[in-house]
C-alpha cells in the first residue's frame, strides 16, 4: 500500500510504502524533490533503516545524468549518463507522448512507485527521447523507437549488450 503526500504542484513530495506481511507490516519511507521546472531531481529512499539518495540531473530540459548512492553500502552503486543523439540521429526527438521510464532508461529504481508517473505526480518528463544510456562501467544500452504518424512512441526496444526487451506503447 502507497501513502502519498503531494506538493502544491500535485507531485509526491514524500510516500510511505507499507507491506503486510501476516504480522509485522514493513515501511519503506521516500522523499521526493522536484526542479523549478516541475522534473524529479532528487529521490531518498529509506528501508531497514538505511538511506538510498538518487541524484538526477538535468540539463535543457533533458535528464543527463543519473547518480545513485547506498548508506548501507557506503558508495555510489549507480552511476548513468543519458544521451540524446549519436551520429546516427542527429537530432534529439521530442517527448511528444511525455514518457519517462526512471528504472529502464534513467537508471533511477523507484520500484512501484515509478507507475505514480502515470497518474501525473512523479513531474514532468524529459523535453526529447533518450536513444543510449552508458553505466558506469561504459556498458551501453540502447532505446530504438518506433513511432506513428503523429510522431507520438508505440515501441520501444531496449538493448544492451545481453538483453533485449521490447514493450509496445497504445495511445
């Protein structure tokens, strides 16, 4: 279960993720920060008593960078860089259906939480389509979009260098 508390804008400021188990429900508390622009910059996770930060940020309305740190673990765990053209495209393509997918293609594990996105209350998206991400150990991973003729996404495929995922998009 998800307690949401909103900002004035109507984006979750702060959340309580409860799950019951037969007798000892456990609570997973997050805080959340948003830039001037309405965009998630700034995600803190806390379970078990240790604290998650993950850092997004942004530039030109795009996000183009990603930094997670564990307190439990005591250092960055990860670490992407998002990219928007490549030799190939050489032009960003606009966010025209307004998706972000935080986990997939920012490198930003919100868990369930990530599907408030589309109830409009985790911001606003990136201005243009991410096309690769690099982690910080340079391995890339690629997003091929398919759109209409609308120009709004029905596909994306998600490549890296063992996996392929494919998820269909309906308007």
């Amino acid at each position: 279960m998800y307690k949401l508390f909103l900002n004035k804008d109507g984006y979750v400021k702060y959340c309580d993720e409860i799950e019951y188990r037969i007798d000892n429900p456990k609570t997973t508390a997050w805080n959340l920060e948003y830039n001037s622009d309405g965009q998630l910059v700034k995600v803190v996770q806390t379970k078990d008593g240790y604290k998650r930060l993950s850092t997004i940020i942004y530039d030109g309305g795009n996000a183009v960078e990603t930094v997670t740190k564990s307190e439990k673990d005591g250092k960055e765990t990860d670490h992407y860089k998002i990219y928007y053209t490549s030799k190939k495209i050489t032009l960003p393509i606009a966010n025209k259906g307004c998706l972000m997918a935080f986990d997939g293609v920012l490198g930003v594990d919100l868990d369930h939480l990530q599907y408030a996105y589309f109830a409009g209350m985790l911001g606003k998206a990136t201005k243009h389509l991410p096309i690769y991400n690099m982690d910080k150990d340079n391995d890339k991973t690629t997003f091929d979009w398919t759109f209409n003729d609308d120009g709004f996404p029905t596909k994306i495929v998600i490549k890296s260098e063992d996996e392929r995922e494919n998820s269909n998009i309906v308007w």
